[in-house]
C-alpha cells in the first residue's frame, strides 16, 4: 500500500484545558494493492511528531503505522 504526503499544514488550537495545542494536518493519498484511492486528513501533535523516525514533507512516499486509530510513527518508503 503506497501513501503519498500531499500537503503538509501546520495548525494550533486551544484544547479542552484551554491549552494551545501545536501540531500539523497532513494529507495523505492512499493507493490500495487493488488501485483504489483513499484521501486521509490526520493532525499530529508537535509532541509526538518530535518522536517520529521521519518527519514527511509535501510530496513524500511513507508507510504509515498506526495503533488504535492514531498514527504513531511514519517512515520515508524506498
């Protein structure tokens, strides 16, 4: 399964403590083994985007790996 980052926004917010939350969206585009297309918006924390192994950019082709539903960790595909 082939992602491609499409765009990558940066974004704050205030969260429900009424704390700024700091962070990105990033656009995903998703080709299934069977060629099907899925368009994914995720938001990632600076927090955790910090521990990633690659931080991806506009343009990159990345697996993806997530646990119960949040992406936890992205790496660049060869």
């Amino acid at each position: 399964m082939t992602t491609e980052v499409m765009a990558v926004r940066e974004h704050k917010f205030l969260g429900e403590d009424c704390k700024e939350v700091t962070g990105s969206y990033f656009y995903l585009k998703i080709t299934q083994d069977d060629g099907r297309v899925d368009t994914r918006r995720v938001f990632i924390g600076e927090d955790r985007l910090t521990d990633f192994a690659y931080i991806p950019k506009s343009g990159d082709k990345v697996l993806v790996f997530a646990s119960n539903g949040k992406v936890v960790d992205m790496l660049k595909s060869k």
